[in-house]
C-alpha cells in the first residue's frame, strides 16, 4: 500500500510512525539501487524551466501542479529526429557498478528478518514503454512506433540494454522479486493495439526477463499495468511473468481472472482504489476483501493491495478496515 503525501500525513498525525510498511508489517519490502553521482547539463534539451520546476536523473522536467502531488513533465527528448542525436543525450548510469554496491547486504538483511524482497529495474516509471514516452513524449513516442521506426527503436533499445544489466544485477543480489511494468492498458482496453505490443515491447520484455532468470531461474517476476490489459495476458505468461499487478476490478474481473489463468499467474492488488476504497464504508471494504480472498485467493495466489496509491479521498477508517479485514478472513484461502 502506497500514500499520496497528504494519505502519508494523517498516517503519521495518527499513528505517531513514520513508515507505513513497518507499522502495518508489509511482507514484502523493497531495495531500490544507490543515488549517481553523475551531474548532466540538460538544459539544451529542456530549455528555460517554469517557477519551482525541478528536473530528475533522466532530465526529465517536473512541473508542480495546481492541487496535492500531481505534476506535468517536460520531455527532453520530444525534439529530437534521429538516432544520432539520441546518441548524444546523457542517459543516467543506472548500471554503474557503484549503484548496486551494499545491494546484496540489503536484501540479505530483510530475508533474515523474514521478509519476501522486490527490486525494480530502475528506469524512470516503468520498464521500456513508460519510461520512453515520458521521455519523448506520449504522441511523438506512438507516432515513431509508426512513421519513424528508426528512432523509436534506437530509444528501446537503449532502455532494453540497460534493463537487462540492471535486472541481472538485482538477480544477482538475491532478491525474490523482479518488479517490471508498463501502463499499456486504459479502462477500455489496450493503449495501443496488441500487435504494437507484440512489436514493440514483448520481444524487449522477453529479452530483460530472460537474463533475469538466468541467473536465478526461481526469480518471480512481476509485472505491473493499470487498466484493461486482458488480450495480452497470454502472453505475459508466454515471457516468463510469475504476477500479475494491480488487477483493476472496475475493468477487469478478478475472480474470473483467477479462474482463467490462476495455474500460471499470482495475482498482486485487486482492491479498487476509484470505488472501494475511497467510496465504500469500512464494512464494504471487509466485504470486498473477504470476497477477494474466497475467490481469487483460494488455493493461494494473490497478495491484497490496492490497486493503486490512495488519494486523499480515501478515508482512514477504511485503509484500517483493509488492514484488520486482512487479518481476519486471511485463513480462507
């Protein structure tokens, strides 16, 4: 279960703690690879920044919203037209050897104290497709998927490379879980077509998950999409992915999910985050989560979460409810 900032203050104004996933006793926690050192001048790229603008590793601008977290970016490499000059950009060192230093002691650390440990590839917002538009731009990245091939692929590949080194690595230091994703689903169905996946990112995917298991052949491997993303499940499978995230119920059905492909998947969220948790009252929050563990967790299989980070509107007295619903039905499965 993830906060928004002001989620994360009344969690402190009311339990005096300061992190939720040892106050509530998550069972998976998570290792994430050290800050660079790397200083980049990616001013050509951005131009002048608005009032309170800040820009990340990636030089990616973010612009602070009128209301709460929300943010607009600025995509540095939404003017470039050819490889060549995505050849020149300064793409972080997130495969440096001195980011993964400590990385193995970390997740030993949690096995001892009986923890389950997840490690995301640590590109910026998802595994290739995300991260490339955010950095593109959403428009120009799909209109490159087709009339500049070239330059959507050159971009790809580069995130590919490097995913594939960090998630060896993160094999390599143990951890259990490999958190990978993309949002490539809406409420209605897929973002793009399923046969712009399967040429743009499922053989990329295939590739990153691939090495992950070579080196730990054990490895789970998670994968994350918001949305409706039904007529590529089968696929998913097909690469290698052990969990599927969040399984958003006002667009796909869980317990059907389960029934379809609960040999081959485990299923990771499932509470709704438009409806239940911020609209339902306490005891529909138990019964929603009741009725999860009956269907989609019989047998084992699924990890209750929310589906996604809770907004402000979500009410404290039902982030209580999930957590003592949890205790209480959690026998059934």
């Amino acid at each position: 279960m993830a906060f928004t900032p002001p989620v994360l203050e009344e969690f402190h104004r009311r339990t005096g703690a300061t992190d939720p996933a040892d106050y509530f006793d998550f069972e998976v926690r998570h290792v994430e690879i050290g800050p660079t050192k790397k200083r980049s001048d990616f001013s050509p790229y951005l131009g002048p920044l608005p009032p309170k603008a800040w820009v990340n590793e990636w030089g990616i601008g973010h612009v602070p919203g009128s209301l709460y977290h929300f943010e607009d970016y600025i995509h540095p490499l939404q003017n470039i037209s050819s490889p060549k000059e995505l050849g020149h950009y300064p793409f972080p060192d997130v495969t440096a050897e001195y980011r993964y230093e400590g990385l193995a002691e970390q997740v030993a650390d949690w096995h001892r104290r009986g923890y389950a440990v997840a490690g995301e590839i640590p590109h910026y917002s998802g595994t290739l497709f995300e991260c490339a538009w955010i950095l593109r731009g959403m428009e120009n990245l799909l209109t490159d998927f087709l009339l500049h091939p070239e330059l959507a692929a050159a971009l790809l590949d580069r995130l590919t490379a490097s995913g594939i080194e960090s998630a060896t690595r993160l094999a390599q230091a143990g951890i259990d879980i490999l958190t990978t994703g993309d949002d490539v689903g809406t409420q209605r169905g897929m973002m793009m077509s399923p046969a712009l996946w399967r040429k743009w990112l499922k053989p990329r995917l295939a590739e990153i998950i691939a090495a992950a298991k070579r080196v730990a052949p054990a490895l789970l491997v998670f994968y994350h999409s918001d949305g409706n993303i039904e007529p590529i499940i089968p696929e998913l499978i097909e690469l290698g992915v052990d969990i599927l995230n969040p399984v958003q119920p006002e667009c796909m059905d869980p317990a059907r999910l389960k029934k379809e492909y609960g040999n081959h998947l485990a299923f990771w969220g499932t509470i709704g985050t438009q409806t239940t948790m911020p609209l339902g009252r306490p005891e529909e929050v138990k019964a929603v989560v009741r009725e999860r563990i009956e269907t989609v967790g019989r047998g084992g299989g699924l990890l209750l979460a929310p589906t996604h980070v809770l907004e402000p509107d979500v009410p404290w007295e039902n982030i209580l409810a999930f957590f003592a619903a949890v205790d209480e039905y959690g026998w059934y499965s």
